[in-house]
C-alpha cells in the first residue's frame, strides 16, 4: 500500500467514521466532535499532539455552523480525521493540513450526507408500511437497517481516500515544500486564521448585545493572565539556565483555568436569569397575558439578533 497508514489503521478509522455518525444522530456522546476525531485519530496514527492541534482547530472553525431544519453542513470530523491521519503519515504540517485537507474534504462530504438522508427514505417507507400492518418487530428491524446508510456515507469515502490517497498526498507535500513553498505558507496562514472565523460565526449567533460587559471582561482577564503568566515562564527558564539547582516548573496559563473562570461568570449569569423567571403562582395569576408577554419576549432587532431566545 502506498503511502505510510497501514491497514489495520485505515480499518479502525474507517470503523470511527461510520460510528462518529450514527452518536451524532443518536447516542451524542461527543465522541462526534472533531476535537475527539483529532484525539482518536492521533491516538491510532502515533502522534496525539498533532491531532489535537488539527482536530481542535476544526472545532474552533465549526464553533458557529449549526444546522436548521435538518439542512446538512459540512462534516468537520470525517475532515479531521483526513487531515490527521496523512498530516501524521506525510508529514504535513498541521495548519497546512488544515486548510488543504480537513476544510475541503468536510465541504465535500455534504453530498455524502444528502445521499444517506436520500438513501435512508427507503428504510422510512418500509417502517411507515409495517406501522400499518402492525408489524413492530419488522418496525424495529428498520429501524436498525436505517443506520447502515448513515454509516457508509462516511465510511465509503474515508477507506477510498486512507486506503488509495496516501501516494497523493505524499507528492502534494513533496511539491509543496520544495516547488511551491509560498502555498504552503499560505495555506498554513489561512489554517491558523479559520478559529478565528469559527469565532465570529459564533459571537453572531450569540446574545453578545446583552453581555457585552462579560465578553470585554472575559478578553481582558485572559489576556492579563497569559501575560503574567508568560512574564513568569520566561522569568523561570532564564534563572534555570543561570543556576542549576533551581528546577522549579514554571507552565503557561492553562486554558482550563480561563475556561473556569468563564463558567463562574456563566454560572451566576444563569442563576440571575432564573431569579428573575415568574414563578407558577404568578403565572396562574396572569392567566391568558402570559402567552402575550411570551410572543413580545421574542422579538429581533435591527441587526438580525433574537432577543430572549437565549433564555
């Protein structure tokens, strides 16, 4: 086989794409999440590191991409996975695998997702036909069956691409890192650049209107913090060079301790909303104003945000 994934490795990835399908429509578990496809991938190919920085870096991008109506969207994990694992077998660096692999190959994955929906009507109309027949254990049956199109529209695509793409992926980064260097550099620039993105999809969905104060505290917070912190790292490793016997571990802020501070902040947030919810005795007493007050709640402003869907 060409290229330096094995088969045993393509067999467990192609087995983690039919399944990270089939939790997101059912089980969600998370395990559906391209931080955990980085993770899982990496974990199989040898190099987690790599793969939390691919798969976390597609998280960030699809932060604020969600579906409506059952509409399909681009599917970042079958993407991760891809991008990790000839990323890791090639070599490629890992921005640069974002932005040629991981986002192209979970653009193209939504013809695969509206095949298994198109694929999956058969199985519907048999369980409408046994519903009337009365039939359960043949309704259970295709219930079952329905699965088997989800899980091959990830599957198919993904052992086709690990099993025969490797050789071509191998030559793409040969050629740019010798011939076409500036590409690679631009494709690792737009691969760093996509959390960003991620990010402001995400802060347009958001009720950033009504806590603004949170997100200027929240920036503010973070970035005095990496600061001190980063003025203490380097302070740490430059005595460590001047004397030997100092062996003290100075570490970078952890994003764990930011996110903690966030969640208190969100905490008391909740907790002040719900303070402020009406309670059932008042409610019973409004009577029929309540739905009123309900369809005033709901309304959108000039920019496009809904006030009180956050609620």
């Amino acid at each position: 086989m060409s290229g330096n994934i094995l088969l045993w490795q393509v067999i467990v990835l192609t087995f983690y794409s039919m399944y990270q399908i089939i939790d997101d429509l059912t089980f969600i578990s998370s395990l559906a999440q391209p931080v955990w496809a980085g993770l899982i991938t990496g974990a199989v190919m040898g190099d987690v590191t790599k793969g939390l920085i691919i798969g976390g870096s597609l998280q960030l991008t699809v932060l604020g991409v969600g579906t409506f109506g059952g509409a399909s969207k681009i599917d970042a994990n079958s993407g991760t996975i891809l991008a990790t694992a000839f990323s890791i077998s090639s070599g490629m660096n890992a921005q640069t695998a974002v932005a040629a692999i991981g986002v192209p190959v979970a653009s193209l994955m939504i013809e695969t997702d509206v095949l298994g929906r198109f694929t999956n009507t058969y199985f519907q109309h048999r369980i409408d036909r046994t519903i009337e027949e009365e039939n359960y254990h043949a309704f259970e049956r295709n219930y079952l069956y329905g699965a088997i199109p989800w899980a091959l529209s990830r599957g198919i695509p993904v052992f086709i691409a690990l099993q025969f793409g490797g050789g071509l992926v191998t030559e793409i980064v040969k050629v740019l890192d010798t011939k076409m260097v500036w590409l690679s550099n631009g494709l690792a620039t737009a691969g760093a650049l996509l959390p960003a993105v991620g990010f402001a999809i995400l802060l347009r969905y958001l009720p950033v209107k009504k806590h603004f104060a949170y997100l200027i505290l929240g920036f503010t917070l973070t970035a005095l913090l990496t600061t001190v912190f980063t003025n203490v790292q380097n302070l740490g490793t430059s005595m460590a060079k001047v004397s030997s016997s100092f062996s003290n571990n100075f570490t970078a802020l952890p994003m764990v301790a930011i996110s903690l501070i966030g969640f208190s902040f969100a905490l008391n947030a909740y907790k002040r909303d719900v303070g402020n919810l009406p309670s059932s005795t008042d409610s019973q007493q409004n009577g029929p104003s309540q739905p009123e007050q309900s369809e005033q709640k709901n309304t959108k402003d000039e920019d496009g945000e809904i006030d009180g869907d956050e609620d």
